[in-house]
C-alpha cells in the first residue's frame, strides 16, 4: 500500500471512531445507559428517572470514557495553581456539577498530574471551556482555548504563575 492511500484510510478510521460519539443511528426510546442511568427520551438527554420500562444503551459520554477517548483537554499549571489546587479543584467539580444537569453528556473522564502540570479530561467540549471561562473569572491568569476537528474537540490552557 503506498503512503497516500494509508494516509487517507487512517483519516477515514478517524472520521468514523469521532461520529460513533454523534447518536447518528435512531435510538428507540425512552433509553437508558446501563452504566451512569442517563435517560434518553424526546430527542434528548437528561437525568429525569426511567420508566420502568425502557432499552438499555451505553450513552455517549460512557463509551468516551470506556474508550479513553476525551473531546475536551485542560491543561493547567504555575506556582499559584500549585499553592491553591484544593480550591480550585473545588471550582472545577461546582462547575462540572452545574453543567452536568443541564448537560448530561458533559463530564470530567480523568485527569493525570505530570511536571508540575495538570491535564483534566473531559467528554464534551463546552464543559472544557466552562471550566477554563470559570478559573479565568474567579482567578485571572492566562487562558487559551483552540477547537479541533470542526467542532469535535478543545484544548484548553489555564496557567496562572
Ligand atoms: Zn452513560
């Protein structure tokens, strides 16, 4: 295979692992994820109980994090980050808490701590730039956001020395 088809397959690979996160397919409904009870009904997610009756699915936000599969990056670091974790850390679990009930796919996956720098994990792309606008307003510093594939993905940088 010469390098230009591979290069298009590795790309079409990628195309189609980023739209299995899109619900593409007709779910029946209502459905709920096995795994975190997220109802799907009307079109929508949201955490409202589930009849008693409805399909079992694994929602989106469950197969990213089965996946490791992230559409959101933070990055964060400097001195004062290191001196005030705990609270910002409180800052960044309120802000998850409130953008989960409206949007329930939006969730922190993960985060590893490597060179004094922080990465946090996220499964939706907005959660991940609600989390860099709240630090930026509550802490100023610096902070940096660029979209990837379309819309698909973001990475997001808040660094306050
Ligand atoms: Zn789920």
């Amino acid at each position: 295979m010469d390098k230009g088809t591979h290069g298009r397959k590795d790309r079409l690979i990628k195309e189609e692992r980023h739209d299995s996160y899109r619900q593409k397919e007709k779910l029946p409904e209502p459905s709920r994820c096995g795994d975190c009870g997220v109802l799907y009904a009307n079109g929508r997610w949201t955490w409202a109980e589930p009849p008693e009756k409805s399909h079992l699915t694994t929602c989106p936000a469950c197969r990213r994090i089965a996946d490791h599969y992230p559409a959101g990056t933070i990055k964060l670091g400097g001195f004062f980050y290191d001196q005030h974790r705990d609270e910002i850390w409180n800052l960044i679990h309120n802000t998850e808490k409130q953008e989960k009930q409206e949007r329930p796919l939006e969730r922190i996956m993960d985060f590893t701590d490597a060179d004094g720098q922080t990465e946090v994990r996220t499964t939706g792309v907005h959660l991940a730039r609600r989390i860099g606008e709240a630090l930026s307003r509550s802490y100023h510093g610096e902070f940096s956001f660029q979209y990837g594939d379309g819309d698909k993905s973001i990475r997001v940088q808040w660094h306050r020395e």
